[in-house]
C-alpha cells in the first residue's frame, strides 16, 4: 500500500509550499481539508491563503523562521474558512522546512483537530486570549530588561519574569570564558547548588554546553528525553525534580555569549508557541547582558581613571582636615575634565624669598577642563602633572597658573586639542596654605570664588582677582589675593558643577549651597562633603530645580579644608578683607555684598542697608579721589553691650578728607556727611603711609549670646 493512501486513510493530508515560487502542492487529502475537491491540485499562494483565517496566516512566517533558525519541525494549528468567511475546521499542521539557497521549501502533513465542532473551532484561542497575554508579556519584559542598568538588575528581571501559561520555577544564565562555561547568576535554586555548573568545560556533554558549541536551542520536553541525550550529567538535575527544560542560546551580532536555561516543574510540550517566546526572551536577555556588561566596563574604566588622576586624601598632613568627592555627570565613561588636588609644597626656606621659617604648606588644586570625554580626561592628567610639577619648584600661585596657562596653550595648539567649541581650556583655582597661621594665598584662572564658613556658621563667599582661564592667552597675568583662615574655620572650593547642577546659574546655585554650609556644624567634613553632593545630585534634587529651564547636568569636584584647633576653638571675630584695584570699579558690587553676607543675620535691617551704602562711599572715594587701591576691612565682635560693626577703609594717600556743605545738585561730598548721621562712631586715622576713615555700629540687644 502506497504511503498517501495510509495518510488518507487516517484522515492525513501532504502538502508542499514552494517559497520562491510561491506555489502550494496538495495530495487529495490536504486538498479536502481545506475545503476544496478531494483530488490532487496545484494552487497558487493567494489561493491557499484565502482558505485559512488572516490572523493565523501572518504568524505562519514567525513559527517557520523559528523553525528554520533551530532546525526543528514548523507547528502550528490553522483555522480552515470557507467562501463566506466563517470557520468550518482547524487543522494541525507538521511540517519540515528545507532551506535551498535564499528560499526554502515546507514539506509535511495536515491533520484535522479531532472532537471539535466546527462552531467551536471558531472560538479556539490559538490566535485569542493566549497570543494577546503573550503580546502583552513580551513588551513588559522587553522595557523591563531595557532598563536594567547591571548585570544584577537584568539577572533579576529575569527572574521575575511570568511567562503567560507556562513560567520556569529555575532560572540559570550560563556565560563563557575562555574554553570554560561558567554560571553568571540563577533562580530557583540555593547557592550551594551552583558548585558543579561554576565552571564547565565547553566539551562537557551537558545541554548549556552544547547550546554555546553549535548556537542551537535544546528542549526537553521530558526526564526521559534529557536521559537519552545527556546521560553523563542527567544526575545533576534529576535531583531538583524538574519535568521539562529548555535551553536557548544568548545570541548578540552574531556571536553566541552564553546559554538561557529555563526548568519547569510541570511537563511542557514546547509548542512552536512557547519555542517562539523563549526565543525572543533570550534575544531580550542577551541584549540587555551585553549593555550591562558593556556598561560595567565603562564604570570599571571610569573607577580606574578616577583612582589614577585622583588623590588619595590620607591623614597624614598635620594641622588641618580635607574631605574631597568626584561625582561624574553619568554619561559616556563617566569621565570629564574636572580634578583636584593636595600637594605637599617644599619649605619655606626652598622656596625663592621664602622667609626660612620651614613652616608647613600645601597647596590646594581644583579645575574644570572643557569637555566631557575622554580627549578632556587626558588634558586633564596632563596639567594636573604640570601643577603638581611648578608648585613642587617652588613658584607663587601667581608664577604656577601662568606657566600652567602656557603649557595648555601649547598642547592644544592645534587640531588635537580642538572641541566642538574651539581650542579646550580649563578652569583652575591654586591656593597656597600656610598651616602655622592661616595664610591662604589664591590666583584664580576663571574659576568659581572659594567659601568660608566661620566658627559661627556664617559663610562667605570670597572674591579673589583672576584672570583668564587656562589655554586661552599664554601671557595671561593672574593676580594673587591673601585671606586667612582661623581655627576651626572651613574653606570650601568647587567646580561650577555644583553649583549649576539642577537648572541652577552661579548665583541661585550658591546661594543652595550657602544654606547647606550654614545649615552644617563644620565638625564632620565627610559628612558634609556627602551633605553637598546629596543636595545637588542626588534623588532630591530633582524636586528643587533651580530658575532656568532645563536641567544642566556636569560634573563635579568639591574639595573641603579645616584648620585644626589646638584646644577649644578661641570664638574670634567675625571678619571679610577684601581689596579694590583702581582698574576694577566694578568689584564695589562685590564689596555691597560682602557687607551684606557678614550681617546675613543682623537684627536691624536699616542698620544693615546703612552700613553697605557707607561702605560704597567709602570704596568709592578712594578709588575716585586717590591713586591708589582701596583695602577693606570688616569686623563683627562682641561689644559692651551688643555686637559692634568696625570696617575700616585704607589706602596710601596721605590727604585727609575735608567735611563739605553739598548743594541740592552736588554729585560728591557727602561720604563725610553720611557716616555722622548714620553712623554710631567714625574717624580718619593718618598711618605712616596714607590713611585708614572708619566707622562702627551697635546691633540693638544684650550681650546674652551675641557672639554665638
């Protein structure tokens, strides 16, 4: 007996689907089933295609390119439709793609679904409710694994993954080193199981192993069948009681890195269905795995660079406490331009008109080089090395940034050093500190002014003369500015990351990070070093974005320094220097708002505004009647009875100013005049050379806690 008449004879049609012809061959049976005569016939794709529901038409292409991928039989269960379009049978077809050059053939048998009416074939859930909540399923997952950031997460992820009808109980994730197959993480099983499965050679006859070698998926529908192929390691699953396995390769370009095991404690068939959603699972997987690894080795990169071009702050310099953080902007490498630095300076005896004491001193380092890339990151080392270098010669700030400044000029003049925006340059703050008394001196390269915060808690943000910043102009002179920093004091230096981070510009950003510096006691510089990167960058950040619209993100760099006190720290005055060049009228606004930080908490708000507008007159004649600059001295202390105000204004004229009668249109001659009606106290003093005018005022209250 022929085979097509045993096929007929079991209600079992052939059929054969020629793809680069598009044709389909179909015997008498395959023919009758779908509801044409019962004779052989010879029918063209649209043909065909008219007989089968739509839906169930468009998943044919996946199931045989599943098939064709994992060499395995095309199943898949058909609705048969009539001329009117309504559902007379299902079928159930089983067929063997065989690939020819670009196309390929299906060859194999149709078989109708026994005891199912025909009205109830309509209301089969091969394309309803089940392909939906798998649909549904799939996009979870797949933006579930595209948001996990490490190799963790995505470990995770897919441990929780509840397949629709048919979830794994056990997970495994298997990777390859070398010629070994290792276990990157599981589920479902206890730690101590992972023993046998940590490190594999790739020639064991184990199914993840075989996976990796050839590319192929492995089911196992049954304890049976993984006894009959993998005998060697079935005893090292029978004991977790599974009934079914599936094992699918993690495929990335091309390249397999590693195998997906999914055990189930139930018996699965792995269906052409099932087979196509752990499929696309593993592709999922892999590509979030690659990502992850991807991404750790940036981060691990990232880490490594940081440690090389950053210092380590130990406890070793006496005298004083440091605290330093780095936070990246989280893009790319995580690597960017900014630094900082400790550098121990030679004595003062080495240094050129030192003045042979040997007392101790450091230098402080911060910069922010234009960019965030790895060209930036290389900049930076480079003239981190060049600072380090021209301080340990022995050079004023002044003498290290304009050698700094040339340098930069000369290894970025050129292509290389070029950016989007033009030539890179830095940003650079050097500060000079002498640990026996304090002196702090600064040369500032475009940079953001250091912060102080007293013994009190107030804090002040320190205007410093500058220049331009690194790279620009080889011959760029940079000023030096003298403060100093008393017991118990804490000094505070930033890249422009921190304060313009959220939305901020300069001045809202400083004026966040001046309540957190005030808000802090100054004990703990670890804790306050976290306390100013949590504020800024962290998750609460997020909820008070500063005036401008959009939020800015950059890196950041903030070193922090306290000199420490002998014994108790000695309550001293509160105090602001500052000096005004002839040549920079402008720093008269600077000089208001000085005044107005050191009385941040002055009772007497028209005291308050009486005492900047004195200061102003004063600064201002100097600068208009003399010519030379003017210096600025402001003290808060505890007086008799209340705290008391004392600034003092000086400069190197020996002319005395005069008391004048201004008419109603005079545009000067009223600084004397002011301070007598609005002042409590004043004076000129003559000095050896030139002349001190000065004035005080009383806050209104009682000495009780008036300096604390």
């Amino acid at each position: 007996m022929r085979t097509e008449d045993v096929l007929a004879a079991i209600a079992t049609g052939l059929w054969r689907w020629d793809n680069a012809s598009g044709t389909f061959s179909l015997d008498a049976e395959a023919a009758r089933l779908l509801g044409l005569p019962a004779e052989p016939v010879r029918l063209s794709e649209a043909a065909v295609r008219s007989r089968f529901h739509p839906v169930d038409w468009n998943e044919i292409g996946g199931v045989v390119n599943l098939a064709i991928a994992e060499e395995t039989l095309a199943e898949s269960r058909l609705r048969i439709m009539d001329e009117q379009g309504r559902v007379i049978r299902t079928v159930r077809s089983r067929s063997k793609p065989l690939v020819e050059g670009t196309g390929h053939q299906l060859v194999g048998t149709l078989q109708e679904v026994a005891g199912q009416a025909p009205d109830a074939a309509s209301r089969t859930p091969v394309t309803g409710d089940w392909r939906r909540s798998r649909e549904a399923f799939l996009l979870d997952a797949g933006r579930a694994l595209a948001e996990a950031r490490s190799t963790a997460e995505v470990l995770r992820v897919a441990a929780s993954l509840s397949m629709p009808g048919f979830s794994p109980d056990g997970l495994a994730v298997f990777g390859v080193a070398g010629d070994r197959l290792t276990i990157i993480g599981h589920h479902g099983q206890s730690r101590d199981d992972e023993g046998p499965f940590a490190s594999m050679s790739l020639d064991t006859d184990y199914p993840a192993a075989e996976v990796v070698r050839t590319g192929r998926a492995i089911y196992l529908p049954s304890p049976e069948e993984y006894l009959r192929r993998f005998p060697v390691t079935w005893p090292l699953a029978r004991r977790f009681g599974r009934r079914s396995w599936a094992f699918v390769p993690l495929v990335v370009a091309g390249r397999t890195l590693g195998a997906w095991m999914a055990a189930f404690k139930h018996p699965v068939a792995f269906t052409p269905d099932e087979r196509s959603v752990l499929t696309t699972v593993a592709r999922m997987l892999a590509q979030a795995l690659a990502r992850a690894g991807v991404a750790e080795s940036e981060r691990e990169l990232s880490l490594g660079l940081q440690r090389t071009m950053m210092p380590v702050l130990g406890p070793g310099i006496p005298g004083i406490r440091v605290a330093a953080r780095y936070v990246p902007t989280g893009g790319g490498l995580q690597v960017g331009g900014d630094w900082y630095d400790v550098i121990r300076l030679p004595g003062g005896a080495s240094r050129p008109g030192g003045n042979g004491r040997g007392a101790g001193r450091i230098a402080l380092v911060i910069g922010d080089v234009q960019g965030h890339d790895v060209r930036a990151a290389g900049l930076m080392g480079q003239l981190r090395i060049a600072l380090r270098a021209y301080a340990s010669e022995g050079h004023r700030p002044d003498a290290v940034l304009s050698r700094a400044s040339r340098f930069l000029y000369g290894i970025t003049d050129g292509d290389d050093g070029e950016s989007e925006n033009g030539p890179r340059f830095a940003t650079c703050l050097y500060l000079e500190v002498d640990l026996e008394t304090g002196t702090v001196d600064i040369a500032r390269a475009g940079h953001p002014d250091p912060a102080v915060r007293m013994n009190d808690g107030t804090v002040l943000l320190r205007p410093t003369a500058g220049g331009l910043p690194l790279g620009i102009d080889p011959d760029t002179d940079y000023p030096t500015t003298r403060l100093t920093l008393d017991p118990g004091e804490t000094l505070m230096i930033c890249t422009d990351g921190l304060l313009e981070t959220g939305g901020h510009d300069l001045d809202s950003g400083w004026e966040r990070v001046r309540k957190l510096l005030e808000s802090h006691d100054g004990e703990d510089l670890e804790e306050l070093a976290d306390t100013l990167v949590e504020a800024v960058h962290g998750p609460g950040s997020h909820h008070t974005t500063g005036p401008l619209a959009d939020r800015r993100e950059d890196d950041i760099a903030v070193l922090l320094l306290s000199r420490r006190p002998a014994g108790t720290v000695r309550e001293t005055p509160r105090r602001t220097l500052m000096t005004i060049a002839q040549a920079e009228p402008e720093r008269i606004a600077e000089a208001r708002e000085q005044m107005r930080q050191l009385l941040h908490d002055w009772a007497d708000g028209d005291q308050l505004d009486s005492a900047v507008l004195m200061v102003s007159e004063m600064v201002t004649n100097v600068l208009v009647h003399t010519d030379g600059d003017a210096l600025l001295v402001a003290e808060v202390a505890c007086g008799e009875t209340s705290r008391r105000l004392r600034v003092e204004v000086s400069d190197t004229s020996d002319e005395l100013p005069h008391r004048r009668h201004p008419g109603e249109m005079a545009s000067s001659g009223r600084g004397l005049v002011l301070m007598e009606m609005l002042a409590h106290a004043w004076g000129v003093d003559p000095r050896g050379e030139g002349k001190s005018i000065w004035f005080e005022l009383d806050e209104p209250g009682t000495t009780e806690g008036c300096c604390g």
